[in-house]
C-alpha cells in the first residue's frame, strides 16, 4: 500500500495527518493544495473530497483503484487500524475514549469554528475576525486544559495529553497550539498544554511533519 497527502503546510489537520504517517514509518508522496488560491473549492481537489478541504489521503493499492480518504481522524483511524505499530489510541478502553474525546474537543468544538471559509462568512474585517478566532481557540483550549489538569497528578512536567505515550489527543492539540499563537493567544495561559507543546516539538516526528518543514520556498 501506497500513499498520496494532499494537504497544505499550514492547515493543521494536514499536520495531524503528515504527523500520524511519520509515527507509523509511512513515506507517502506530498502533493500541496493551496488554500490561499482556493484550490481546495477547484473541480480537481472537489473530485478528491467533495467538501473542498485537506487533508485527504489517497490510498494506491495494487490491481485497486484508488481510495481518497478525507477528515483528518477517519484517516488516523484508519493508519492506525493498518499499522497497529505505535498506537495512536492507545491503553484500555476508557483512556481510549478520553483520546477520542480530546481529538473531538479539537476536531470538533475548536478548529472548524475559526476554519478561514467560516470566518470568511463572519465578517472581512481583520479585528473581528482576529477577536471571533481567539474567542473559540481559548475556549476549546481552556476544555482541553481542565481535563488535563484533572488527569494529572504528578508535578513533573506533563509530555503528553494521555499516557505515557504520543496519542492523537497530542496530534490534534499540537497545531492547535500553533494556530493558537498564529492567533496570537500565548500558550502560557493554558500551562499544562504549553508544557505538552514544548516536549513534543521535541519529538522527531513532529519536527518532520510540522508546517515550516512544507513551507513553500520562495
Ligand atoms: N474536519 C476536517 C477539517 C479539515 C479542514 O478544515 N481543513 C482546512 C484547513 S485546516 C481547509 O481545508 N480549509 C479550506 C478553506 O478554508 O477554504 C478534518 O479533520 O480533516
């Protein structure tokens, strides 16, 4: 099995998923989609995933067509069902639902609210749209952060969000982070997920998926 990402360098879903392809040892081909152009409305990449959104990852099977899977936890889950190396959800049940839910927190409750085509729709103004992202981010943050704080009992510094381990949890939470500071929120008002932030930018994996790593060169 083979893979094409379809992403752009600064969409944090598309870190999520180049992250996830780097902890399961997959070298897939990149191909960027250019959001500031809109590319992603375009009949070529609407083909791909009628929403009009990255990442979608296309699946090369031999004597298969191809497969073009869209929404950053259905591709997780299913790199996750194929390599089961390196568990993404890791641990018994019940701390697997709480990665699940952490994922959703973000996935569902934090980055589609400040997603650009939604704030778009919002208002052109540049402080509005600045005051409307900040709103949503620290509220998701603020969820995330209290469950953190409650998982948590030792003083060590925290490194993940669940476990012991990278999990999704931390694959969503880290380029939230950085859209947080694109935002400009300071991390230092959820400290628990400052310190996460901190140790895994540390990691290998996530050094080599994150977004300046896919920065258009000039
Ligand atoms: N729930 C989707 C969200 C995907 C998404 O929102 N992608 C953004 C970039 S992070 C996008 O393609 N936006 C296009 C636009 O705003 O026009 C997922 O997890 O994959």
């Amino acid at each position: 099995m083979k893979f094409r990402l379809f992403h752009y360098w600064r969409s944090s879903s598309s870190w999520r998923v180049r992250w996830a392809l780097a902890v399961k040892k997959q070298n897939p081909e990149f191909i960027p989609v250019n959001l500031l152009t809109d590319e992603s409305d375009q009949p070529a990449h609407l083909a791909r995933n009628p929403v009009g959104y990255v990442p979608v990852l296309e699946v090369l099977r031999a004597e298969h067509p191809s497969t073009f899977l869209s929404e950053s936890i259905a591709i997780i889950e299913f790199l996750e069902e194929s390599f089961p190396q390196n568990p993404l959800f890791s641990g018994d049940p019940l701390q697997r639902a709480r990665i699940r839910q952490l994922c959703q927190i973000i996935n569902s409750d934090t980055q589609p609210l400040h997603n650009p085509n939604v704030v778009e729709k919002l208002s052109q103004e540049p402080g509005q749209k600045l005051e409307w992202n900040q709103f949503w981010i620290r509220r998701g943050l603020s969820a995330y952060e209290t469950l953190l704080t409650s998982a948590t009992k030792a003083p060590a510094p925290v490194k993940f969000s669940v476990g012991d381990t990278v999990t999704a949890a931390d694959l969503c939470l880290i380029p939230q982070c950085y859209s947080a500071i694109r935002n400009e929120i300071s991390l230092s008002e959820f400290p628990k997920i400052e310190q996460i932030y901190q140790y895994c930018l540390t990691l290998d994996e996530c050094k080599a998926s994150a977004p300046d790593i896919f920065k258009p060169k000039p």
